[in-house]
C-alpha cells in the first residue's frame, strides 16, 4: 500500500512529532496535525474542523491513556473522524524507559491500522453489557488479556472493559461480530 498526496487524501491526527516522523518514514507524501500531548488546543480542533469539511481526518493516537483521551478529544470535534489502531505490543518501544507509542511501529503494523479504519456507526449494536461480560470480556479473571487479543483481531486496539464496551458499540459491532473475534483470540 502506497500512501502519498495523490493517493491519500486524508490528514492524519497524531500525538507528536516522533509519529509524524516515523509514519513519514513509510509513507513520504503523509499529512498530519500533531496534538502535542494530550491538552489538545482549541487552534488544533479548529484546524481539523475546517479540514473536514474537505479531507478525511484520520485519528492514529497512542494505544494509551493520553491517546484516549486525545482520540475522544479529537473524535467529540470532528464526529466523520476515522479512528486506527495499533495493539500495545505494536507500540512498545525497543529502549527500556520509553512510553507506548506509533512512533514505535513497524511498517507492517502502521500499514495495517492505515488499512483498516473504523468509523463512528449511526446503527446501534446488538451487544449489551450482560452479553459482553458473559464472552468474558469484562470483571472476571483473563479479561484484561482476552480484551487485548480481541482488539487486535477487530483492529480496534485495547481499552479498559468500559471503554472496550463503548468501542465495540460505537463502531456498531454486534455480539455475533463480537463472539467470533472472542473465539479466534482464545484459539490463537
């Protein structure tokens, strides 16, 4: 997958210039608004509000607690954003020290999240929180690392069990969606 400006009409939102710098590095012709950090200025939300109205936004943030709150930040400004992923073992850094992070991608995974968006679902989903802790994705012992392995099967990275349950919601993916990612992470 080649992604330059004739290619690739989206802007993508990241942290800061450590991912620009790197996604740059696979994919020269990239265009992207950096937060820096995670209190995202009214200047920055105002630039991606008038790029919408013409690119696709693209939020690629940290599989972290700041990259949440940036992606939830970024997302309540601009609702047609798409969202990319990146597991937490994706984002480990090579140094002892360093933060989770895009900047540490590879190629392979940073082509894979760009691939794979998700969008905001106007439907609503057939999950509900019974059904969801029944899979064994929230309270009980495992969870933690079974909502990981699921996130990376859908694409859609990790969050806590309430924050896991609201993705899978917001990207209108049902219980049967849901059940056969359960299935493939436990037999992988």
């Amino acid at each position: 997958m080649i992604l330059n400006k004739k290619k690739f009409n989206a802007v993508v939102v990241v942290e800061g210039k450590d991912d620009t710098i790197r996604l740059k590095q696979f994919f020269p012709g990239i265009e992207t608004v950096e937060t820096n950090g995670s209190a995202v200025s009214d200047e920055v939300l105002a630039e991606l509000k008038k790029l919408s109205q013409s690119r696709e936004i693209i939020v690629f943030t940290d599989p972290d607690f700041n990259g949440e709150r940036i992606r939830r930040i970024v997302t309540k400004a601009v609702p047609t954003a798409k969202q990319a992923f990146i597991t937490r073992k994706e984002g480990e850094p090579q140094k002892r020290g360093n933060s989770l992070g895009v900047e540490h991608a590879s190629k392979e995974a940073l082509e894979r999240a760009l691939g794979d968006l998700h969008e905001v679902e106007e439907t609503k989903s057939d999950l509900t929180f019974p059904r969801y802790r029944e899979l064994g994705l929230a309270a009980g012992s495992g969870s933690k690392q079974l909502r990981e392995k699921v996130g990376a099967v859908l694409s859609i990275g990790y969050g806590n069990a309430k924050t896991f349950y609201q993705r899978l919601n917001t990207f209108g993916i049902g219980y049967a969606e849901l059940k056969h990612a359960v299935e493939e992470a436990k037999n992988d």
